[in-house]
C-alpha cells in the first residue's frame, strides 16, 4: 500500500444485499436460549439490537482481555467510591452487570466479595451456563425492553460498552430502566470509550469514518463525554467520572494490549465495518487493519480513552 490516505484502500461500492439483515424480533425470557445469525463465518445475536459486535468464541476471547486490560487502567473492577455508599460484604448486597457477555466482570467482582449476590444479564447466552461462582445468577434480557427484575432490586448497577448496542435515542430508555431497578441510594457505574485519535491522516481518516459508520446507524460515538449530563437528567445524582488516556503507540505492555484490543475490535466488526469503508475483499481489509495497526504504533498522538461514571439514585 503506497498513499497513506486511507482512501487509497478503496476499491467499489458495496452492495446494500450483502449487509447484516438485523430485522429479526427478540424474544427473550430466562428460560429461553437466544438464537444467533451467521454472517461471513462469524456469529451474531439474532434481534433486532443495533449491536454490531459478534458472539462468537473470537469476539468473546477479545471481551474477556479487554476486561482485563481495563481493570488494570482503572486500577480495580469498580471505582472505590462505590464502598462509600455500600458494604460489598454484606450478604443482602445486589449488583447487576447489565450486557455481561461472557461475565468476566461479574464473576471477578464475585470472587473477590463472596458474600454478596450477583446478576449478569446479557440479550445472548454468552455468559457460563454451568460452571461459575456460587454468588452468581446469569439470565438473558434485553435492556431496551422491560428487564425481569422488580422495581427498587440492585444496590450496585454495572453497564460498560453499550456504544455499539444502543441508538443515541435509547441511551435515555436505557439509564431510565436501570434507574427503575436501582434501590434509592443505589450505585450506578457506567462505563464507554471514545473514538480513537488524533493521529495523522490515516488515523484520522479512519476515526472520521467509524463515527460515520456510528452515525449512520443512530448511534454515538462520543457517548462516554455525555454520559455525566445524561445521567443527571435522568434523575441521578452524580458522583464521580474518571477518564483514563492510553497512548496506542506506547511501549508499555497495557498499551500494547489496548493496541491488540483496537485492532482485534476492527477485525470482529469486519462484516459491518467493511461496507463503509467500501472494502469488498478481504485482503482489503486485512491490509487496512495492519496498515492501522503500523500508524497507530508510530502515532505518539494515537490515543484511546474510557470514561467511567459513577451515579447514585436519590434516596
Ligand atoms: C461490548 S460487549 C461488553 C460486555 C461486557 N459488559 C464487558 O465489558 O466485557 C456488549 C454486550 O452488551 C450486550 N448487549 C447488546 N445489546 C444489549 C441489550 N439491548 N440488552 C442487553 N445486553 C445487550 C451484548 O450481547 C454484549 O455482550
């Protein structure tokens, strides 16, 4: 690849018949095993979900290193802030992890407080079915509809990386309903990333078109910085929101995973992302992703940032 414009990767137009048909109704209840697409050799929930991340066992390897990588950044599974308000060791404590996928977090924070009660709920059965902490319940349940919990339940919500899954719109539909089954006094942590960048033309290019890619499909990419005033108008009151900056073209072994995670992401989204980057082979795309892989190495701008905000549910 010559030019380092990204425009240079692209070769046709795509055809609209080769994008994901998502027109599919959920039905969901905890009894019930969601039910999945196949799309170019990789898995997807089967709903009418926006969300444009597969299930396979490849995308669900990435979550459970992105996990990792994360608890590292923010130096712990929660911001300590949380035991201000709580005991995470009282056996009448409930925390909900709302879109778990493989419940990495859940039964982290499980292991490390034995005593509490825990809930992971996701729209697709990715999480264990048979072998996981005793404190841990897993269930299936789509956040945008009514979730199988009575009102007042949880007195600790976690919700991180719902960017991909949710429109701009329902982002207030979704906070509404955790708000619901939060118990007042309750703890809500909410946590998303930014795009990456800036960068040189490449970098940028390709930021430029996955917040068009985002847009196109009603969805946020700057979700994370809005999240603060959004969960205020909400009702919650706010406590706390922690931004943490990874230099993608660091030599430190976190930044390196962060590297792999963006890289690995790009890859799981091939099938959506492809079509707007006008990619239609995958020796395209393949070239893209190292050619991204190469900028972003060089790139001491390159960033990539999560933002975690802490809410509470006025007593
Ligand atoms: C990027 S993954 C993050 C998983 C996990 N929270 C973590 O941080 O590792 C997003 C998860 O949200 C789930 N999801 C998407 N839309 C959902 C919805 N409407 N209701 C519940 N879960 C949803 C997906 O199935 C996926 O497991």
């Amino acid at each position: 690849m010559g030019a380092s414009s990204f425009s240079s990767l692209k070769k046709k137009k795509i055809r609209m018949s080769q994008q994901i048909n998502t027109n599919v109704t959920p039905s969901f209840s905890s009894q019930e095993k969601s039910e999945s697409n196949m799309y170019e050799g990789r898995s997807y929930h089967n709903t009418d979900s926006i969300y444009w991340l597969p299930n396979d066992n490849e995308e669900l390897d990435r979550l459970i290193g992105q996990h990792f990588a994360l608890k590292s950044l923010f130096g712990g599974n929660f911001n300590t802030k949380v035991l201000d308000y709580m005991s995470m060791e009282d056996r009448t404590t409930k925390v909900l992890d709302c879109g778990c996928g493989p419940g990495t977090w859940i039964m982290d924070v499980a292991t490390e407080y034995p005593n509490i009660q825990l809930t992971g709920i996701d729209i697709s059965d990715v999480f264990p079915t048979s072998i996981r902490p005793p404190n841990v319940n897993f269930c299936l349940g789509n956040l945008l509809e009514r979730l199988p919990f009575e009102d007042n339940t949880f007195d600790f919500i976690h919700v991180r990386l719902f960017i991909a899954a949710l429109r701009k719109e329902e982002w207030p539909l979704a906070l509404e309903e955790l708000f619901r089954v939060l118990k007042p006094g309750g703890i809500l942590i909410s946590t998303e990333c930014s795009q990456i960048g800036p960068g040189r033309d490449f970098i940028n290019e390709f930021a430029i078109l996955i917040a068009k890619f985002m847009e196109s499909r009603g969805q946020e990419p700057e979700i994370a910085a809005m999240l603060p005033d959004l969960l205020v108008s909400k009702g919650y009151e706010l406590i706390d929101s922690v931004k943490q900056v990874i230099n993608l073209g660091a030599n430190d072994s976190l930044s390196r995973e962060f590297l792999y995670d963006v890289i690995n992401l790009t890859r799981n989204a091939k099938p959506f992302i492809a079509p707007h980057l006008n990619l239609t082979t995958d020796q395209e795309y393949n070239d893209m992703v190292n050619k991204l892989t190469i900028e972003c190495q060089k790139e001491p701008q390159a960033q990539w940032s999560f933002t975690s905000t802490v809410a509470r549910k006025p007593l």
